[in-house]
C-alpha cells in the first residue's frame, strides 16, 4: 500500500500535519535494500515534545553512523490523528520512509516518564503490534525500551521484550547488531535473548519469574535460564569525551518545545539530593573537556543556524572548568548574535557575572529551586542551600536589575509539617520586602512565581521506602499554601494530585501492575501528561477493574529489609548506601557534595570515579 499517498490525504483534516511529514534537514535517507536492519526510535509524546529530546538524537546518530542500520523516528499521533488513522485503517508509521512499525526489525522506546507508559501501548498497537510480548510471535519486531524509567522496568514487563539500563550510545548498538547477526544465522528469539543477556545493561523479562509474599511484598526473582544475570547491572561509559554526539541534529519543521542547540558539558552529579533519581542513577561524573565542547557547540549552531546555545547537565555551574567555559563561550555566541542558556546554575558570584552578561539587556526571570522551605527540611533531603544563599543572591539579582524570581519547591517531602510549608510562604513574602528595601517604589512590577511539585517516591533513592501523602493530603497542602501565598507581587502554581499518585504507582511498581497499565489504555488512556488528553476516570476504573490496591504503592512505607521490585536492576548505587543516607535524613544530617570526598555510594566498584578520595 502507498502509505505516503495515504497519509497525504489525512495531513489536509489535522492539526499542525509537520508532526507527520517527515523529511527534515538532517534525518537521515538511506536505501532499505543496502541495509542488514532496520530501528524505529519511538517517542511516547508528539513530535514536538519527543523533537527537544537530546537523546533520542544521541541515539539516532549512533545507529546511523552505522552503515548496515538505518534508524528512523515514530512520535504519538494527537488525538486528531489517531482518530482519522483508527478511522481510516492506517498503521502508525516511520516518519524517514513512511515504512509501519511492524514491519521494521526493532522497535524502541525511550520511558522519560511514567504517566507516558499508556502512550507506548497506543503506539504499539496503532501500530498492529500485540501490546503484550506473550502474544507476539516472532514474525513481529523486537520490542526494547530504556531511559531513566527503565531503572525500574516491572511495570512494563509484560509488554516489552527487552529493557537497556545506563547509556546506550554503545550498547544501543551493540544490541542491534547481535540482533541481526543472531537473525541472519538463523538463531531462534529464545537463543537470542541467551546472548544478549550477557551484555551489561540487558534486562529480558522473560527470563524471570517473580513470586511474592501473602502481603503483596516480592518474596523472590527466579531466574528460568541459568545464566541469566542477577541482578542485571546498569551499562556505564566511563569517559564521554569521544562519544558520538550529534553536532548534526535532524531540525523539526514545526517549534519544538525547546527549540535550541544543546550541547552536554557532563553527566551525573555530585550533590546527593535525596528525592533525586537523576542525581543517583547518572553517577558518576563524566566530563567533557573545555575544547571539545566549544568544538561541537560550534559545529552545531554552524549545521543548524539557531540562535540559541544551552548547556546540558544535571547542574552546569558544578563543572569542573565552569569558569573557562562561560568566558570562552559569551564572547564567540556574542559574535555570532546567538543567546547562550545556563540552565541549572549554582547562583554564586561568578554565576551572576556570567548571567549579568549574557542578560545585559533583557533580564529574564531568574530560577532558584530551594526544594524545601525551612533549613531544618532542606537538611534531610540534603538540598546544601541555606537561607543566607537564598537572600543573598536574590539581592544581587535584585540589585542587577532582575525583576521576576522563580522559586520552585516540593511538598510531601518526608518528616515535613505545616511549618514548613510557612517556611515558603516567609521565603518569598522576605523576596519581596528585599525588593522593596532595594528598589523602593520603583520596583513595583517586580514578581514572585512560587512552584510547588508533588514529592513523588522513586526507585534507587534514599526516599525509595518512604510513603508518599495521599491526594486528598496534598490538596489540603496547596489549599493552606493559597492562603499563605496571598500577597502582592505573588503567584501560586502547583501541580495535579492524581497524576502525582498514578506516577509513584508506577514509579514503586511490580509487574502486577502490567494488568493496571493494560486496563487503563483499554479504557482509553493515552498522553496522560497531557491536561486535554488526562482521563482520570480511565485510570479510576481500570484500578476497579484490577483490584489493585493503590495505597499499596503509594502510602505504604517500605521496610530496609523489603526485596524491591527494582533490585532486578543494579544501578551501580549500593543499596546500603541509599540506607545509610536515608537514616541521615531522619537525624536531618547532611552528607558533602562527593567532590570534596567520597561519601561511599558504590559506583567505584564498577567503574573508576574521578572526584576526590574515591580512587
């Protein structure tokens, strides 16, 4: 079937069609003839969304830089399109050659978020694939997914095939040339998954079965193949410099969310937040040099013409050489009239002069994420940032000519109580008064935008066994923080309860949960990060319908002895470390920043560590 001529029709009745077009500068054409496989890389989002995604063009340039692999892209159709596509019988397609999903040899998602989960389904089976691999002959691809969500896969055991824990940009494609290598001989899927199981970072589902306890807690993994590894440790590249990164990037037709150059100055992090997932799962510190990052920074704004350069990383001021960097890079992005963006800054003095002049004449908002609004909580969860840091920057900021402060916070942290919510309603009342001393009446436009997100527990942290507050607790939270917060120059945003309780479902989940999943996508769940998309009463009903318990994830506090349904997976991070941590947040004990010494998280076991005293 002509699927192009098809879908030509279709791109007339929807919405923004440059989501489904295809034939960006920079994707990739090659000859399916020419090439022993064939990789749809699939982003449970729309396109615009899944387009700002650096890793996806990490990955998709890894594959491609492999002569026999042809990699394409897939986003979620909006709900226009998928209505025409049901509709009008037409499979979800590759965006580079129109091809269906079911025909190509691998398909892979990437899991940046839990309430995307029924959007993989959607796809799947929009695609004509069985969304569950126990009914998926081996006529259909092979099904892999990876990302941050990975860490703890059992949720979506039941409809994927295989998992990649930790950096893929070398197993991704190690992977995908056993997989062809394994087919071209003739080797059955079962044989297959026996030597791919050996590769770090591999986790096949169905080489395991899981038993549990009359309470619902695991009793036990069992393995099925002996040699099937226990538990499966996370793949780790131990030096980024020479990796392949894309200073060639495919450039959506239509803005993308974040709609910029990016380059990645590092990876991991030092600081040991204790509700942080990113900051645990990405150790250790893997840095760029100084010249390489200039070197692909440059080749990329040269291959694409944006006028905007970011820098990625968990906290861009904690590099090594930050200094060198900022003054290297304001001058050449000045020449060349481009905007440089310092995300996650450390807001210091040398951090203002970088800000100072890169904003010198349109002072955007400034970002401060303080987590907690008392010392005393900022202390368990091990933020580092005292008051004395937070007024003392915003004075500086204030004093500079910055007119809007964004402060973002986290409620239903553990251990916290209504004075700390009192806390964040002082912190940014005193903002204000800061602003009046300063700039007396002539800083009446001046704003206050407090952002308060919902602790949600996640796995491989030293919060993986604390409950989280129930829905009905949080609204109660943010209703007491309405009242705090009514004060001039103040705005108040915070985030939806329902989702916060089905992400930390999935986020603690087991591989009962696959049912729940199912359920939800059969009662039509699908972009759930999405407000115009969220049915809630799919969800509520799917949990009527499953029996699923979800106090069970979500209030229940796990005890240290508990097998949990993660330690499938090592992430490299010991489990007594994340132990040890959370008995120091009860204390309210602080651990350092692992730049100044090795706090003992386990990472060196596997793989050299480059801070200071953990040689």
């Amino acid at each position: 079937m002509n699927y192009t001529l098809k879908l030509n029709q279709l791109l007339k009745r929807v919405e923004k069609p440059g989501r489904y077009i295809g034939g960006e500068i920079n994707s990739v054409k090659k000859d399916p003839e020419k090439v022993r496989g064939r990789f749809a890389f699939c982003f449970p989002d729309l396109y615009e969304i899944g387009m700002s995604y650096l890793g996806m063009q990490i990955l998709y340039k890894a594959l491609n830089d492999r002569p026999d692999i042809w990699c394409e892209r897939s986003f979620a159709p909006s709900g226009d399109m998928e209505h025409l596509m049901r509709e009008e019988g037409m499979p979800l397609l590759t965006l580079e050659s129109k091809t269906p999903l079911s025909e190509m040899d691998i398909v892979g998602f990437t899991l940046q978020y839990e309430m995307s989960f029924t959007t993989v389904l959607n796809m799947l089976d929009l695609a004509g694939i069985p969304i569950r691999r126990d009914e998926r002959s081996e006529s259909f691809p092979l099904i892999i997914a990876g990302g941050p969500c990975a860490f703890n896969p059992e949720p979506m055991a039941d409809f994927i095939d295989i998992f990649l824990i930790g950096d893929g940009e070398l197993l991704l494609p190690e992977l995908t040339e056993l997989f062809i290598e394994s087919r071209d001989h003739g080797l059955s899927r079962e044989e297959f998954y026996h030597k791919a199981c050996r590769l770090d970072g591999v986790y096949i589902p169905s080489l395991y079965e899981v038993n549990y306890h009359e309470d619902g807690t695991v009793k036990e993994f069992c393995k099925l193949y002996d040699d099937a590894p226990f538990p499966v440790r996370r793949s780790i590249i131990e030096n980024i410099e020479n990796l392949p990164f894309p200073t060639e990037p495919v450039i959506p037709f239509i803005e993308a969310v974040h709609d910029r150059s990016v380059v990645e100055t590092f990876r991991g992090c030092t600081r040991g937040c204790r509700f942080c997932q990113a900051g645990m799962i990405y150790r250790p510190v893997r840095e760029r040099s100084v010249e390489t990052i200039l070197d692909l920074a440059e080749k990329q704004l040269a291959h694409t013409g944006n006028d905007e350069l970011s820098l990625l990383s968990l906290s861009t001021s904690d590099y090594s050489r930050f200094e060198d960097l900022a003054n290297a890079l304001i001058p050449a992005c000045r020449k060349e009239n481009v905007s440089l963006s310092l995300p996650s800054l450390r807001i210091d003095q040398f951090a203002f002069n970088v800000l100072n002049q890169i904003q010198q004449y349109r002072k955007s908002g400034l970002t401060y994420a303080p987590e907690a609004g008392t010392q005393r909580l900022r202390d368990v969860i091990n933020k580092g940032v005292t008051d004395e840091d937070i007024y003392k920057s915003v004075e500086q900021a204030l004093e500079l000519g910055w007119n809007h402060i964004k402060l973002y916070f986290m409620i239903g942290l553990p251990t916290e109580t209504d004075e700390d919510l009192d806390g964040i309603a002082e912190i940014a009342k005193k903002i204000i008064d800061l602003n009046y001393k300063i700039n007396g009446s002539r800083g009446g436009r001046f704003r206050v935008t407090v952002s308060v997100s919902n602790f949600v527990p996640k796995a491989d942290t030293p919060f993986q066994w604390e409950s989280q507050n129930t829905a009905e607790e949080f609204s109660r939270k943010h209703n007491y923080l309405s009242e705090k917060l009514r004060i001039k120059g103040v705005t108040f945003h915070y985030h939806d309860n329902t989702t916060s309780s089905y992400e930390a479902v999935f986020a603690r989940g087991d591989r009962r949960c696959g049912k729940l999943l199912q359920a939800a996508f059969e009662n039509g769940a699908r972009l759930d990060g999405w407000t115009e998309y969220f049915r809630p009463e799919a969800w509520e009903k799917a949990f009527e319908e499953t029996g699923t318990d979800r106090g069970f994830y979500t209030e229940r506090k796990r005890s240290f002895d508990e097998i949990l349904p993660w330690d499938i997976v090592d992430s490299g991070v010991s489990k007594n470390y994340l132990k040890k941590e959370a008995q120091r947040a009860y204390s309210a004990e602080k651990s350092m920043d692992c730049r100044h010494g090795c706090t003992g998280c386990g990472i060196s076991r596997y793989v050299k560590c480059e801070q200071e005293g953990c040689l």
